[in-house]
C-alpha cells in the first residue's frame, strides 16, 4: 500500500493535516501524522524516523515549515516534500537561515517559564490570512504552546541530497519569506509555485492532496533535474 507521512511544524497539530489526510486515505492511501514537540530536532527526527521505518514499504515524506527540518534528517523516504519549508544544508537551522519573518516574531509569546505561545490575532492573519475565515479561526484554536527548546538543533543528514525532492514555494507567504523559500527550493530537483500563503493545508488542502497523489510511489516518474516552476492558482 502506498504511504504518505505529513510532518506539521512549529506551534501546530497532526490535526492541522485532517483534511489532507482524510483526502488522500479515500484513496486507499495509507496516511500518518506523527506528532512532534518532543523538545528537541532530534527527538522530533526520531519521532519521524519511527513512523517511517514501521511502514512496510518508502512513504513519501511531506514537511510542513519546522517540519522540513525534521524531514532533512530521516533515512528511508521515497520522496521528500518541502512545503514553505527549511531543506537545511550542512551546520543550517532554521534560525541561521532568516527563519520567521518579523510578522510571525510578532505574534510569538514568550511565557515566564520559557515557552511560548502565539498571539491569535497576529497568528491568523500571519499563518492563516489567505484562507477563509471558519477554517482560520478553527486553525488558531488548535494551535499548541511551545515547550523550551522545541525544534532546536541542527540535522546530521540531508536526505534532499539523495532522495528525490520537491519544494512548493508559497508566494504570498508571511510566515517565512518567499525569497528564502525559493533559495531553499534550487536545492530539491522539482519546484512548484502556489499562490498561497503559509498554510494551503487549511486554504487549499486540495493542492497538497494532488500533488501527493502524483507522488506516492506507484505513480512516481523518474526525477527531472531544472524542472521549469509551475504556478497553481
């Protein structure tokens, strides 16, 4: 059976990725998402890596912002999907690259006891303004604290550089610049363009489930280097 692994990022839930994963199990996809905020980037990458080497066959491996710093490190995926996310090179993290853009620094809490947490006004307009205001709202609710020293680290293996990858590039993101995105993006072998901010897992889970489908690995082609970007409105 073909498998997906959906890997959310900083603040959020597997449940983030319901509708994603309910698109793709209709299908006969086999779908899991794991839940991190386990302290650390490699606890998170451990998390992940557990998920993967229990599935009987390579899943694909989609990683959402943080989440693409998680699935830089995994071994064992078919194909990795880099949505408005960190494809880190070696001695990179998140934070050295730019990381949040000074809206999201904005919304981000910091608590007495070293958490944090997201304003949620700041937070729907910057991770969520493109999408319609019900499932906004809903995608703030769910939004978790961040316990001190989640996703801190830097990954020991880059899997872009021998696993077949994609990058989608959201261009009206304001959570993490799209001129980063597209930086990051000349390092996997197949680009794709959205006109879509931060989280189209919530605007548009639509495209994510479509370009999953052509990826899981009973459909995958052989990887073309220097695809020509698409842009998907």
């Amino acid at each position: 059976m073909a498998a997906v692994v959906l890997v959310h990022g900083l603040y959020h839930r597997p449940e983030h990725f319901a509708v994603v994963a309910e698109g793709l199990r209709t299908d006969g996809t086999a779908v899991a998402v794991p839940e991190l905020h386990r302290g650390s980037l490699a606890a998170d990458t451990a998390a992940v890596q557990a998920v993967i080497d229990a599935l009987p066959e390579p899943p694909v491996v989609l990683g959402h912002s943080y989440g693409g710093s998680v699935i830089t490190g995994v071994r064992g995926a078919a194909h990795l999907v880099y949505l408005a996310a960190f494809a880190l090179d070696a001695g990179e993290s998140a934070a050295s690259l730019g990381g949040a853009s000074q809206q999201l620094k904005d919304a981000i809490v910091a608590e007495p006891d070293g958490s944090t947490t997201l304003n949620p006004g700041l937070a729907i307009d910057t991770l969520y303004g493109d999408c319609p205001e019900p499932l906004a709202a809903r995608a703030v609710d769910l939004l978790r604290t961040q316990a001190p020293g989640c996703g801190r680290g830097v990954p020991h293996h880059h899997g872009w550089k021998t696993t077949p990858s994609t990058y989608v590039i959201c261009a009206q993101d304001r959570a993490i610049d799209p001129s980063l995105q597209r930086t990051m993006a000349a390092r996997c072998i197949d680009v794709r363009e959205w006109q879509t901010g931060h989280s189209p897992f919530v605007g548009r889970p639509d495209l994510i489930v479509e370009l999953l489908r052509e990826l899981v690995p009973t459909r995958i082609a052989p990887p073309r280097r220097n695809r020509e970007v698409t842009t998907t409105r």
